[in-house]
C-alpha cells in the first residue's frame, strides 16, 4: 500500500511510526540536552495539536514557524498540520519586511519564532517592519525571551490542556491526503515569492519514492544541516526520518567542528548538504582527528557538482552512497535523481531519472518534445506537481499546462537512459551556497533604497559559495552612490545570500530595443571583473 494510502496524512504517519517504532530514538536535540522516541514525539505532537486548537487555529487555516532547526520547529510545525492547519515556513535569512510579506500574503493566523538566533530577535524585526499584518493574531516564541503581546512555547501547550485529547485526536483523523499540508513560498523572476500549495498525500508519497531511491533506513542517525523552512530540511528531512524509523538530529547552523563533533558523538550515519558543505568536510585539517567512521549515505545538489568531489567523498571517508538529483519547490521538492549504483561522473554530472510514477521530458519552444543531447525546456508530470500557486491563478496557469506539465524554465538535456543534465538554470536565477537567488527579486529589494533609480543583478562565479550576486545599479539624478555603501544598505534589508557581493555603479544599464536589460552582456562584463 502506498503511503498516502498507508497513513494519509504527516500527523496520521507520525502516530502510525509511534506504534512501530515505539521506544526507538526519534530524535535527539543539538547537544543531546533532549531525547524523545517515537512513542514520546507522538505524545508532544498531540500536546500540540490542542494548543493549536485551543489557541483557535480552524482547518485549512495557515501558521509559520520562523525559526533554526530546532526540535521546537517540529513540535509546532506539527500541531499546526494535527488541527488541520497549514504550514507556512518562513526562511530564517529573512528581513522583517521579506518575512511580513509572506505573512501577509498567507493570511497567517500564527507565528512560531525566536527571539535570540545569531543574536537576531525575528520579533523585533518584524515589528520594526511597520508591515500591516491584521489576520496575524498570536505570536508563540519558542525559544528566547517572550516580549509583551507574545507568548513562550510552554505557555502555549499548557493553554492546551483544556483541549481534550479526543477532540485533538477527533481532528487528527479528519485529515484527508488531499488536504494542503503546507504552502512554501519560492521566490519568482517576477520579484514576489509565490506560495506553492502541497497536500499530505504528496508529501508522504514523494518521500516514500526518495527515501527509497536513496535507502534511507530503520536505524539510521540523520544529522539535518539542511535548513527545516526548505523542503530539503523539512519533507526529506525530519519527515523522512519518522517515515523510515530513523533519528532526527537536527543541526542549526553550519560549523565543521561542531558538524564533526557531531557525526562522531551521535555516530551519525546520514548527512546530506550541498557541494560547498562537503568540500569544506573534505578540506578540514582536522579530519581526520574525528571518527567519522559511521558515515555511510550522503545526498547532495542545488549547484555544480564536480566529479572530483564524488570521487573524494567515496575515496577518503565512508560514504557508501551518494546521490545527486534534481528538483523544485513546485515538484513538493524532488523530480529527478541518480541512482545508488551511478558512476561517479553521472552522480557529478547528470541529475539523475524521473523519480517512480512520474514523468520529465525536454521540449522546444512549440512543445515538441526533442531528440537525446538536443537542448529543450524541462518539464515535469505526475502526483508530485504542486496544487497551484497560492492565489495566484495566472501564475499557476502560466507554470502547469492544461495536459498538466509543470514547466521548469530550466533548460537541459536527456540522455537515452532518460537521465537530465541541467544546462541553464531557471531564467537569471544563480545559485549562493545552496540557496536559490532570484535577480528580479533581488532588484526589486534594492530598489528599496531611495539613492538607486535602476538595479540590474546577475550571478558571477565564486570559488567557495559557488556564485555570488553582482549589482548594476544607476543612481537617481543629482545623487551620488558609493557600491560599499550599497552593499551596506543590502545586508540591513535582504536575507545575506541575496545581498550582492560586488557593486558597479554605472551611468546606464545596456538595452535591447525592445527596452529590456541585456543580461548576457552584465554578466560578461561581471565575470570580467571577478576573474
């Protein structure tokens, strides 16, 4: 039986692994400072499914944490999913307006945050946002000082108790597994994030398909440094461990010696990150003085691979598999990935086949679908392909066809096995470190700043993030712009990966006829400058 039909929904599957797995560990708090086992995670989700309800979150109803992997984030993320609410994740690189823009757009009734991460009170940075946000009616700070009109975590789930256990369990069961699980919202080449809605029924069954392609098993121990507001972190994540049988561990911000204390104290077995978070593993000089002997699976992706990394990670530690795949927020995360028993050089270069049950084709500009190696639009079909774009009907009707395939706006190529090669990434988009950055947004934000009358971005090459963000931008007329006083500006209101690392004030950005930004030039011109 499948998974959706299995468990129907993520609350339904977290109850279901409680009686399977019972006394095993679930999930382990950074530091080990808390353990709880499946049985006990069972009980905490329902603890918060009633502060959920009692604090009057109705079905179909949106809720955001805002927060670092924390077992706190999963308490709450699941409570809100209990009710039968909706989760919105926010992106903790978020500024408070880039944050209330989301909120608002949701309608999100409540907010799970903190006040005290990297010296950051996401309370105080939302306040000082002025943003307008009238449906936001609580907000629950789960770690940190509670400032006034907020209330603490644990003040919360005790509100609870006067939610009885069979109402909250009444409202688990009433989950179908095609109610929206959560709407994640992807920044867009328009300059808007857009919110793409997926239901449980999804959720649960992409992951059975990934977790299987990679052999995720019982037992295993998961240390997760992909972000939980990210699909990554939070379906092929935490969720993915429940579905399996293996322990959550999650980790809150990436640092190699406390990553290697770690993987060598937790004996962790699992650790997937993107290319940049591998090499610097590799590149350690202090490696090999930890035992990372329990190392066995790692997946990775979202920028160029090289083939020497793959080999690198076979040669010098004990990573039996390691996958490579290709996927979207609007793909609930995954659609293409390698095989456990792929060479090196297609796990580097290729992003692997369509995952089970679903469909990926390259098509010309007239929809035909091309020959193997000819270049052509990827496009994707099958239970994986998002709802739509959260009350954005043209958008969803402008990315998902009426035959129901999902254009990417990647372009690759296919090979005869049916494996992709990504060859030009979606639109200008580039990619810092694993993180998406869309140079419409990015222009929008900077344009923002009262100096700026025009802003161009586009992506150059960096050797450790990958590559970076590089600003054209045209001052108003009489002003005088610095660029270090540009970046400067950015870093106070824009999440740090979209922040530009280069600026180059100019007089006029170069058109085309038809008035639009000749971005093929900006970047020759940005890749001339950086070498």
């Amino acid at each position: 039986m499948r998974a959706d039909q299995r468990w129907v929904s993520i609350p339904g599957l977290v109850r279901a692994r409680a009686e399977d797995f019972t006394d095993q560990e679930a999930l382990v708090d950074e530091g080990g400072a808390l353990r709880l086992s499946f049985r006990e995670l069972s009980t905490l989700m329902l603890r918060s499914t009633r502060a959920a309800i009692a604090a009057g979150l109705e079905p179909g109803e949106r809720a955001s944490v805002w927060a670092p992997n924390l077992h706190e984030w999963i308490a709450a993320a699941l409570g809100v999913l209990g009710a039968g609410g909706v989760l919105v994740p926010l992106n903790t690189r978020f500024k408070g307006a880039e944050a209330a823009y989301v909120l608002g757009k949701a309608r999100a009734r409540m907010l799970f945050t903190v006040t005290d991460f990297l010296e950051t009170d996401y309370v105080a940075m939302l306040r000082d946002s002025d943003a307008d946000l009238p449906s936001l009616e609580r907000i629950v700070v789960l770690r940190g000082t509670a400032p006034a009109e907020t209330v603490g975590f644990e003040e919360y789930l005790a509100a609870g108790e006067r939610v009885s256990e069979e109402e909250a369990t009444g409202r688990l069961e009433a989950i179908r597994s095609d109610d929206l699980s959560d709407i994640i919202f992807t920044s867009g080449t328009t300059g808007r994030p857009k919110g793409a809605m997926v239901t449980h029924g999804q959720s649960l069954r992409v992951y059975e398909a990934w977790t299987d392609v990679i052999g995720l098993r019982e037992g295993d121990r998961y240390l997760i440094v992909n972000p939980f507001f990210h699909t990554f972190g939070y379906k092929a994540g935490w969720m993915s461990c429940i579905l399996r049988g293996a322990t959550i561990v999650p980790f809150q911000v990436f640092d190699v010696p406390k990553v290697l204390d770690a993987v060598q104290r937790e004996r962790i077995s699992v650790l997937p990150g993107p290319p940049t978070l591998l090499q610097s593993i590799l590149d350690f000089q202090d490696r090999a003085s930890y035992d990372l002997s329990s190392l066995r699976l790692t997946v990775t992706g979202a920028a160029a691979v090289p083939v020497k990394l793959i080999e690198r990670l076979r040669d010098e530690m004990t990573f039996e598999t390691i996958i490579t795949g290709y996927g979207l927020t609007e793909t609930t995360g995954t659609a293409a990935m390698c095989r456990h028993d792929d060479d090196p050089d297609t796990i580097a270069n290729w992003s692997g086949r369509a995952i089970p049950d679903t469909e990926l084709r390259t098509i010309d500009d007239a929809g035909g679908e091309v020959g193997a190696g000819e270049p052509g639009e990827v496009v994707v079909r099958g239970y994986h392909v998002m709802q739509g774009y959260f009350e954005e009907p043209d958008e969803t009707a402008a990315t998902i066809d009426p035959d129901g395939w999902l254009h990417t706006g990647d372009i690759g190529v296919m090979d005869d096995r049916g494996y992709v090669r990504i060859t030009d990434r979606k639109k200008d988009m580039f990619i810092v470190g694993g993180f998406n950055a869309y140079p419409a947004e990015i222009e929008n934000l900077l344009l923002h700043n009262d100096e700026l009358a025009q802003a161009a971005v586009v992506g150059v090459p960096d050797d450790r993030m990958g590559e970076v963000g590089m600003a054209f931008v045209v001052p108003r007329p009489g002003v005088s712009v610095d660029a270090d006083a540009v970046i400067g500006w950015a870093r106070v209101h824009m999440a740090n990966y979209k922040v530009p690392r280069y600026v180059e004030v100019v007089d006029a950005l170069p058109l085309n006829a038809s008035g639009k930004v000749l971005k093929y030039e900006l970047r020759e011109r940005g890749r001339a400058r950086v070498g």
